[in-house]
C-alpha cells in the first residue's frame, strides 16, 4: 500500500523500511568469528586423515621421533605394497563395498516400508509392535552372537558374505527414524486422495510416499553405509582372512613382534579412499537431500 506524506508532515516509513533491510542484511552475514570457528572446526576434523597419511609414509622409528613428522614422503607407495602383501586388502574392499551397498539398499527400503506402516496405516497391534521394536534397541549385541553363528553354521554360511549382510538388512533405529520423519511428513490427505483415485497401498506407497521420504532415506542410507563399512565385530567372527571385509583384513596388518605402524596407517588409508570417494562424488546429493528435508515452506 502506498504511503501518502501530507504537507509538513514527515514520511518515516522509508528510513524504517532501509534500516530492516540493512539489520537483515547484516544478521545474514557471516563475520570473521564465525568464520574463524569454522576454520578451526575443518582443520580438527581433516587432522585425523592427515596424520594417518603421514604416518603411512614413515617407519616406526621416524613416527616415535621427537619432533614427529608432519610432511608424507615417498615411502607411501612402498608402505602400500607392503599392506597389499600382508592383507587381501583389494578383496576386502571389494567385499565391503558389496556388504555395505546391500545392507544400505535393504535397510533403507524395509525400513521405508516399516516406518509407512507405524506412521499411517490402521491395523491391530501397531502400539505394540512399535513398542517391541524400539525395545530390541535396548538388547545388546552380544547376546545374539551366539545363536547367530549357530545359525549361519547350520545353513553353512560362514564365511560368505551373506552372513553378513542378511543379519542386517532391517534396523530398529532406521525403522523408528523413517515413522518419525512420515508422521510430520506425509500429509494424510494426500493419502486419502491417492485412495480416491483408486490407488492400492503399493502404488500409494512408490507414488507418494517414496518422494516424501527421500529426504530421510538420504540420512538413513549414509548413516546404514557408514556404519555397516565400519562394522567390525559381527564380521571377525563370520568371516576370515581368505575372504574378509576391509575392516577384518585391516586387523591383519602389522603382524609381528613389534606391529609396523606406518604399514596399519597406509593400509587404513586404502580402506578409508572408497568412502571419500564416494561422498566426494555423492556428497551435494546427500547434502541436497538433508536440505531438501530441513526446509519446509
């Protein structure tokens, strides 16, 4: 609405208008505080990486030296063809690569699937198994091993992937997570519309909920990636050297009286390389995703 100024009198509306403007201007940018704590928080979180590539490149003696080393040098690539001799470290990748993209591809889908359920679907018994499974969170890992191995020995899967990857394909927490993130989410309306439509649960759940959930399936699937090529109890006991993850043949290394300490940092910078890649190249996706899902307007 325009703003008339009678005479002798004196329009103050402007000079408010530009000094929000300015306030808002100035509240949206970032100072050298802000920029130095950021600075800082980089460098803190890129040290472990770096000291892991120096270390890889030097000898026991050299690493324990006082002052230590801070630049690599040459001796990386000899530190690597020693990992790659001790270790099936190629394999190992290889096998979690395999063993994490289908425990992500598993987790991410059946824990959509579950968490549509518990959000918006009507059946008997839905407080309660909710309740059951948030409360397998509370069992411990380790009462299952047993039975577990017991199980993979009677269908004969020691030592093969699948012993791995099937324990895991569904998580408590992926399932409690994905029903959170759907009941603020999803609209029930558009589920009602979908229905209206002569839509079937399936078609309701790839059409509308699906490009929902993307968002939280984005957290899920990096949070389940990372976590399963980390995963190192469940698959030091499945597996063995002749065909291990990265994080068992990592285990591996250094063999010896006196552990090779620069041969156990290259051979965990080789394992680390995969993972940076792939958020390297997946990185703005994953960020988009999480945006996508933070901002709501």
């Amino acid at each position: 609405m325009a703003t008339i100024a009678l005479p002798g009198s004196t329009d103050v509306t402007q000079p408010a208008t530009g000094r929000r403007a300015g306030k808002s201007r100035r509240a949206g940018r970032a100072g050298p505080v802000t920029y130095a704590l950021l600075t800082l928080s980089a460098l803190v979180s890129i040290f472990p990486l770096y000291w892991t590539l120096v270390a890889g490149s030097h000898s026991n003696a050299e690493i324990a030296a006082t002052p230590p080393p801070f630049l690599p040098n040459a001796s990386l690539f000899e530190n690597f063809g020693r990992a790659l001799d001790q270790a099936p470290i190629g394999l190992a990748i290889v096998n979690s690569v395999i063993v994490s993209g289908a425990i992500t591809v598993g987790t991410v889908l059946f824990c959509t699937l579950a968490g549509f359920a518990f959000a918006k679907l009507q059946f008997r018994g839905r407080g309660l198994l909710l309740a059951l499974v948030v409360g397998t969170m509370m069992v411990p890992t380790q009462l299952a091993v047993i039975p577990l191995f017991m199980m993979i020995a009677e269908l004969q899967w020691v030592n093969q992937l699948q012993a791995v990857v099937l324990p895991t394909l569904v998580s408590a927490f992926g399932v409690f997570f994905m029903r959170q993130y759907l009941v603020n989410a999803l609209p029930t309306e558009l589920l009602e519309a979908g229905r209206v439509d002569g839509a079937s649960t399936f078609r309701i759940f790839w059409s509308i909920v699906l490009p929902v959930a993307r968002p939280a399936m984005a957290v899920l699937a990096m949070l389940t990636f990372l976590t399963a090529w980390n995963e190192f109890f469940w698959p030091i006991i499945a597996l063995t050297q002749q065909n291990p993850t990265v994080q068992v043949a990592l285990a591996g290394l250094g063999s010896g009286y006196v552990p090779q300490r620069g041969v156990i940092m290259a051979g965990t910078l080789l394992g680390t390389l995969p993972v940076l890649i792939v958020f390297a190249v997946l990185g703005k996706q994953i960020v988009g995703g999480i945006m996508q899902g933070a901002v709501k307007g």
